[in-house]
C-alpha cells in the first residue's frame, strides 16, 4: 500500500489549550480498504516511507517533529461511528447540567489525575460516581462524536473553561462533519457515514512511540478512512499547555 500525503491543517482551538497541539493530516492510499483488515491496514499505514516521513507528533519539549521511526506493533481500535445530529447532547439539558442560555452548571473543585472538576459537564464526562453518570450509555461514551466532544471539553493542561455550551457543540459538530463523508443511499434517500475511524497508538524496538511515549486521556491519534476517495485522515493531539 502506497501513501501520499495531501494535506496537513493546525485545528485552532484557542480557548481549550489545544491550539498549536492538535493537527489533521491527510494521506491519499492505492488499495481497497476493508474493515475487517484494519490491522493490517493500520500497520502498513505505520509503515509507508511517506507516513514515517511526514507524520507529525510532538517531542517531549513541545516542539513538532515526524514519525521517523520503524514501526513494528500497532493497535488499532475501532471506534463506533453512526450519529448523524447533535441530539446525542439533548440529555444536557434535560438533566439541568446545562441550565437556561446554554449556561454550564457549576458546582464546587474536585480534581481526578491532571483534570480540575469545576462543572457539572466535566463532572459528568469524567466521574463514574457521579449520580448523573448514566444520562449517556456505555454505547454513547463509545461513539466518535462523543469522544471528540469530550476531547474539546477537558481541553489542554491549562484550560480556560466556557461558561456556555454552545462553544463545545458548534466546534464539535465543525470538526465532526469536517472529518467525516457520508453517502445517500439511492434506494432508502437515508444519509450513512461511510468513514470508517479508528484510535490508533503504534510501537518501535523501544517501546510505545506514537501518538506519544506516554499515555494521556487527551493524547490521541484517530485514523478516519474514507473508503471511496481512498484518504486517511489522521487527527492527532498531545496534551500540554497550549501555545498561543
């Protein structure tokens, strides 16, 4: 399978500390694509001389560098992709986390690992505890939408919180449409995502290399395969402080 890539975009995600720490790539691939050979997919992707030479991370001290190392272990892990509306977040509002003007419920600091609770959002998105834990199923906290809502919410290690929802879902839904293609079906007029995604980490001779050598909640890499233009998009982020 031979890569090329086409595009390389920096996502600005000013207030949320993500900005200059989040990056989409696209690469252009020769073969079919079936799902069901993902690993093999996702390795030879790791693999390709173009992808080893222009797929950015960050370094340890912040600055952007390339894969540039033999990849020989992958894991990939398909990641459920089927919402076609925001109404997954209706929920929010149902349950007064989101109050009257799209105003986020605060409530008082908790902290869990590098993240301060200060919202009843957060609270939700992040303490199984919480008695509002189970407004979003176990298959909704799967789902692509889900995760990238959470990703914008917990933001970077100095995050500057909106008071408002309505920052979280518009760049949510934005991104969201941006990285996925969707088909008509001409027989049932009914709109399906044809983008198959993916959360992929991969390792060289010394270990876990790629989205970073070490693992965070909000470092990640997601694989988004369009099977009919044959382009891998890849959304890459590594959590630290943002540079603005």
């Amino acid at each position: 399978m031979m890569m090329m890539m086409i595009h390389s975009a920096v996502f600005i995600v000013r207030r949320r500390s993500m900005n200059g720490r989040i990056t989409a790539q696209a690469f252009r691939y020769d073969q079919y694509f079936q799902p069901y050979q993902k690993d093999d997919f996702v390795l030879a992707f790791f693999q390709d001389p173009n992808v080893i030479s222009h797929l950015k991370l960050l370094s340890s001290s912040g600055q952007w560098t390339t894969l540039g190392t033999k990849v020989n272990k992958i894991e990939a892990k398909e990641i459920p992709c089927t919402q076609l509306s925001m109404s997954l977040f209706d929920c929010l509002d149902k349950e007064y986390i989101v109050r009257e003007g799209g105003y986020i419920s605060k409530c008082l600091d908790e902290y869990i690992d590098d993240f301060t609770i200060s919202d009843e959002l957060r609270k939700v998105l992040l303490m199984e505890e919480s008695e509002k834990f189970d407004i979003f199923s176990p298959s909704d906290r799967e789902e692509f939408l889900f995760l990238l809502f959470k990703h914008l919410c917990l933001g970077g290690a100095v995050c500057q919180f909106e008071d408002t929802i309505d920052p979280y879902l518009e760049t949510t839904k934005s991104v969201y449409k941006e990285l996925l293609s969707v088909q008509k079906n001409p027989e049932t007029k009914q709109i399906n995502i044809i983008s198959s995604v993916f959360k992929v980490s991969a390792y060289d001779e010394n270990g876990l290399c790629y989205p970073s050598t070490r693992t965070h909640e909000q470092t990640f890499s997601y694989l988004i395969v369009d099977p009919l233009k044959r382009h891998v998009t890849v959304l890459f982020h590594s959590f630290g402080g943002g540079i603005f």
